[in-house]
DNA sequence: GCGACAG
DNA sequence: ATCTTGTCGC
C-alpha cells in the first residue's frame, strides 16, 4: 500500500513533543467504524545486543482470522525509549513494512496506546494518521487513566478515562490474565475500538492481529541471528 | 508526604 | 522490549 508522507522525523524529544501537540489536534475518534473486511496487526522486536529492530504487519480476513498476507522488515534503531515517546522509535519501520503490503487493510491493531496518552498522541495515534487508517491501540500495560479492574470473564471490560473523558476501555481479552488497555487511534472511536479487540479475541492475552504480528516480528528475529 | 510512565 | 526454570492447570 502507498502513502503520503505526513512529516520530517524529530531528532529531539523536545522536537516530538512539540510535533505530537501539533499532529494531535488531527486525530479523529468521534465516529464508529464500518463493517471492516481485513484487520492488519502489527508489532516490533528488538535485536539482543544490537539497535536494530524487527517489524511484522500480518493481514487478516476479519470474518475467520485467517492470516492473508504478512510482510516484515528489519531496520537500525533511530530513536530512544521514552515513555510517551515510543511512536518516533516504532513507527519508522512499521511505515517501512507496510509499504510492502499489496492491498490495504480495513483497520490496524498495534501493541500501545492511542489516545489514552499524556498528549493524547499515543502510537495507535500516531500511525493512524500516517496510513490515514482505522487504528486502534490495545497496550499490555497502563500509561494514563483511572479504571477499575474489569470483571474475570473474557470480553469483560471498564471505561478507561482520562480527565473525566472516557478514552479507552481496559479489557480482559481471556479468563485468567491481565487485562489490556484498548484505545482508540485514528478514524474509530472507544466503542468500535474496543468492538474489534472483542472480535479478534484469540483465547490468548492478545488478540489475533497483535498476536500473529508479535510472532512474525520474533520470527524474523531468529531468523536474522538473535 | 509521595505514588502507576506504552515497547 | 529482553534475559530466565520450573511449575501449575487443562
């Protein structure tokens, strides 16, 4: 798939902040999303001992989850990890992988945050606005919000919210494990975010698009050397 | 009194 | 993110 670019990439952190106040006044999460055809994941791994990264993007078919196209791509790290930041470190080589995709998908799932973020510019955000795409974030761990613990059932969830604005949900994408903390990116918005975290549910912590991308990133890890 | 900082 | 052994439960 093609796209434009959207901007020069920042060499400081002042730089990114000052751009993610700027591009997030251009994120739109006040509209549900349509019925969506194909759902691409995708997910980064880091060499061992190197800076260097592994990205994966994996298509699925929305309807059985089956895996239609995958593309991966390994580059040099250009970015450190800084909490709130992790998009300028990711997001280069993500935008590499699906450069390579042949057809475009319907939305995009991504392990971090969209707007439940300190500048309401999280990754999902970030990303959604390059592909100009349905993007929803579905992070492993907290960042910003008050919650409560949803219920131990799968699909069970919480509002997520952030200055008394609801900007998420944390779900428990399976019996017996930590939720996870979905917002909405690009394009969707909270109650369609976390509609399609609950139809990718795979039995497992993470749904299938982020699931099957963190295994193809790992994968490309070994094959690569470590 | 302070207090969660994505990957 | 990444390193790690055994262990518990289906």
């Amino acid at each position: 798939m093609q796209f434009p670019p959207l901007h020069e990439w920042p060499t400081t952190e002042e730089a990114a902040v000052a751009l993610q106040n700027e591009l997030a006044a251009r994120v739109d999460t006040s509209a549900p999303v349509g019925a969506i055809e194909l759902i691409a994941g995708c997910d980064i791994a880091y060499h061992l001992t190197e800076p260097r990264l592994f990205a994966a993007v994996v298509v699925l078919k929305a309807s059985d989850l089956s895996v239609v196209e995958e593309c991966t791509v390994t580059r040099e790290v250009t970015f450190p990890y800084v909490p709130g930041l992790l998009s300028f470190r990711e997001i280069p080589a993500l935008l590499a992988a699906f450069g390579e995709l042949l057809r475009a998908p319907g939305a995009v799932m991504l392990d971090g945050q969209g707007i439940a973020h300190p500048r309401r510019f999280g990754l999902a955000c970030h990303l959604g606005l390059w592909l100009d795409l349905p993007c929803v974030g579905c992070a492993k761990s907290w960042l910003v919000g008050d919650h409560t613990e949803p219920g131990p059932n799968a699909g069970e969830a919480t509002p997520l919210s952030l200055n008394g604005e609801t900007v998420g949900a944390v779900v428990r994408s399976a019996t017996g494990v930590k939720p996870v903390f979905v917002s909405p990116g690009h394009k969707i918005d909270v109650g369609s975010a976390t509609q399609l975290v609950r139809a990718t549910l795979s039995g497992y912590r993470h749904p299938a698009p982020t699931r099957a991308a963190h295994m193809a990133a790992n994968r490309l890890r070994m094959e690569f050397g470590v």
